[in-house]
C-alpha cells in the first residue's frame, strides 16, 4: 500500500505542474501557443494512460509478492515431506524464556523415519573431504532418511572437483558459499580474518538447509572428521529426546575431556552437558530460527555459549565420542590439537540406540537422579585420588569452591581448564565427570550451588 500512496502522490503532483505551465504559458502567450494546445493535450491524455497502466502493472506485482510470500510462509510451517510430517511438530515460536513451546513428549515423537540431512561445511582440503565424504557414505544406512549436503566455501578448484565426483556418484548435494570476498575486518582482529570467513559460511549453509531445503533439523559436522560406526544411530535416536525437552538445543557427538584413559568403557552412557560441544552436532529448524537472524560476524561457537544465546539450556552428549578430528591444519593453526585433540578416542563399537529408551536424559527425569547420585558419592580430596589412597572406592567425588581450585584439579587429572562464560567444558551443573586411573571421579561444587559465574572466563 505505501509503494501504491507513492505513486499517487507522484502521479498528482507531476499532472498538477504539468497543467500550471500550460496555464501560465496560455496566459502569457495565447496566441503564440493556441496551435499547440491540442497537441499538449493528447500528449497529457496518452502520458496519463501510460502511468494508469503503470499503477495497474505495479498493484499486479505487490499483489504476486503478497502471494509467494504467504505461499512461502506456508511452505515453512510445513515439513518437506509426508514422512517427516508425521514425525515432527509444526514449527513454534520461542519463547520468554528461550525454550521452544509445544514439542511432543518423548513416547508420542515417532522419529523412526524423520530426515536427517547431513551439512558437511567445506573449503579448500579436497583430501579432508574425500576421507570424510567416504567414511560418512560407509556407514550411512540410508541414503533418502540421510541425505549429504556439502557446502564450500573458498572457491577452491580442486576440492570443488572432488566434492562433484561425489555429486555425479552419490547424489550428494553440493552448495557454494557465493559470497567469496574479503571481510571487512576491524585492523585489530584482522589476524582473526578466518574466523570471519567461517561465520558467515555457517550462516549461508545453515539458510540453505532450513530455508532453501526447508529440512526441519540438521547434523553438522566439517571436512576433518572421521564418525564412528554408529554415528547415525546415535543422532537417529537422540532426535527423538531433542524433540521432547524444551530444555535442550542441541546434540553432540563430542566429549571435550573424551581422551583415551580418561572415559569409562561404556559406549552406551550418555550425559547432558551445559557447555556447547560442537565437532559434530544436531539441532532443529526452530532453533536456527531463533539464531539465525542475530548469528555473529565472528566465533560463532563461543558466541552460542553465551548465557544470551544459551539461555539455561543443554546438550546431550556421549560419553565415548562419535567422532574425532584428524584437522591439524585450519584457522586454528593445529590450536589443541597435538596436545589434545589427536587423543580423542572414537568409539567403535556399534550400539543399537534406537532400541533402547533414551527418556532418562529428559530433564524432569534426569536431574533428581543426577543431583543424588553426585552429592551421595564419598567426598574425598585430590591428594588421596592423586595418591590412590581411595583406590577401593570405585567412584568419588572432589569438591571445587574457586576457580583457581577447579583449575589446580583440572590440571591434575588431565582435564581441559578453561570456561566459557562461566562454563567448565562438559560439565553439567558445574560437574565435569572423568575417568582417572580406572577410578571415575566426578568433580563437582557445593550441593549448595545454584548457577554458574560468568566472571571464571
């Protein structure tokens, strides 16, 4: 309606100079200008019809606009096939508190043959894809419940060569980040430029695959990860728990302190988490549609760690991981990696998670238990863990109050030290669980405790 006002007004005014010239003109010189005035005259009528059509034309475009729009709007708010219909709720609104409203409570989620596209983010290591793309399509157990998106950006020839050898033999999608020059960068991050890059690459991808694709979730993972035998059963089955519990936002194939020695040999556990894993990961079109419109220019996993995206919510994640990373070379520079990331051990061992009832890591069901197992566990101290001097308690606990105590005994036991916005990694209400000698030792605060303090950064 306003473009339709615009026009009016523009019409008006022009017709209105148009017959104030004429006038003066008359006025000033009726004889001279007599002969012209038909002439003047047809000219108005024929320009007059010209911009009547031209209105008409325009009310035809705002009126296919107004169209495609609610045509589009529909399209999102229903999932791209019959079969994910039926297993996935209409798309919802966050809300005051972060958390996703309406979602189905976990017997009625039938997720059994809900789509699960694949988003391999890319650049330009055209043997990281082709490791990855081969062992990603090994144990792939469908193809239509998992298809392959690979999104690329960089421009680079030859790895886009070997993403389409995959396209031409395996229907995998591929996608290029069209955006391909350089970020306006203060001088200071200008160092950071990478992480500018890869921002902007996840936002394009992720549109692509819940706007373009109009997928209702989405398995992450980036072009130097190898996945475990079960990877696909593992995000099969959690869906349905991601589906049922306002209270998460993800689910993560990564354990931060997933070390060989420091896990207990038990594929089958899994866990909530508060900090974002991330290195392989799931989340739903709802989410992105919270995200996605305020998704940060730079470090994007950090930024989703922030209370202000966050929001209380959590992860679940695995205590054997379901993926490692063989990427010593990227942005990072090998950051991690000798010292810790090369360590991650993968699992092998094929669990069937779909047979099994996961409901136990909905919150309401998973806290209380959680709360009393930690806090009934024999309180020892570092010394006696260190000096194995509670060798025959096959399970304790050692209580942190400070930063600089989590840091001392995070250092001990081999743990990662460092927070994010106040956020130990893998830890679940302030608890980082980990295995050390073959005894599991649960590191944990007061049972007094209440939040995390977004000073230990």
């Amino acid at each position: 309606m306003r473009r339709k006002h615009v026009i009016f007004f523009v019409v008006v005014m022009f017709l209105t100079w148009n017959m104030l010239m004429y006038v003066t003109l008359v006025t000033k010189s009726p004889n001279a200008l007599q002969h012209h005035h038909g002439d003047v005259k047809v000219k108005l009528n024929d320009l007059q019809e010209q911009i009547v059509l031209q209105i008409q034309e325009n009310e035809k475009i705002l009126h296919d606009l107004r169209k495609l729009r609610s045509e589009t709007e529909q399209k999102q708010k229903q999932p791209s096939n019959e079969v994910v219909s039926q297993a996935v709720p209409k798309i919802v609104k966050p809300n005051n508190t972060g958390g996703l409203e309406n979602k189905l409570s976990y017997n009625k989620v039938k997720a059994d043959n809900v789509i699960l596209p694949i988003l391999m983010i890319a650049c330009n290591r055209a043997d990281a894809i082709q490791r990855s793309l081969d062992l990603v399509l090994k144990y792939r157990p469908d193809a239509k419940r998992f298809p392959i998106i690979v999104s690329q950006d960089c421009g680079h020839e030859e790895t886009a060569n070997m993403i389409q050898k995959y396209v031409t033999e395996h229907d995998v999608i591929h996608i290029k980040q069209p955006d391909l020059g350089k970020v306006n960068v203060p001088w200071p991050q200008r160092k950071f430029e990478g992480y500018y890059k890869i921002s902007r690459h996840y936002k394009f991808a992720l549109n692509q695959v819940f706007h373009t694709y109009n997928h209702s979730a989405v398995i992450i993972v980036e072009d130097d990860l190898d996945i475990s035998p079960d990877f696909f059963e593992y995000f099969a089955a959690t869906f349905r728990v991601l589906m049922s519990d306002n209270s998460l936002w993800c689910v993560s194939a990564w354990n931060d302190n997933g070390k060989r020695g420091m896990v207990k040999n038990d594929p089958e556990l899994l866990h909530r988490t508060d900090f974002f894993p991330g290195l392989g990961w799931m989340m739903e079109r709802n989410m992105w549609l919270e995200l996605g419109p305020k998704w940060p220019d730079a470090f994007w996993d950090d930024w989703m760690r922030h209370p202000d995206q966050r929001k209380d919510r959590s992860c679940i994640r695995p205590e054997i991981s379901r993926t490692s990373t063989f990427g010593k070379k990227g942005v990072s520079k090998g950051l991690f990696f000798e010292k810790h990331l090369k360590f991650i051990q993968l699992n092998e061992k094929y669990v069937a998670f779909t047979q099994k009832d996961l409901s136990y890591l909905i919150k309401e069901n998973y806290d209380p238990a959680f709360h009393k197992f930690i806090y009934d566990l024999p309180e020892v101290s570092l010394k006696e863990v260190a000096t194995d001097n509670t060798k025959h308690l096959s399970e304790v606990r050692v209580t942190y109050r400070t930063k600089p105590d989590f840091k001392a005994i995070a250092k001990h036991l081999g743990i990662m030290d460092d927070f994010k916005a106040g956020v130990e990694r893998t830890a679940y209400r302030g608890v980082v669980s980990i295995t050390f000698k073959d005894q599991r030792v649960h590191v944990a605060p007061p049972v007094e405790w209440k939040k995390y303090d977004l000073t230990w950064t």
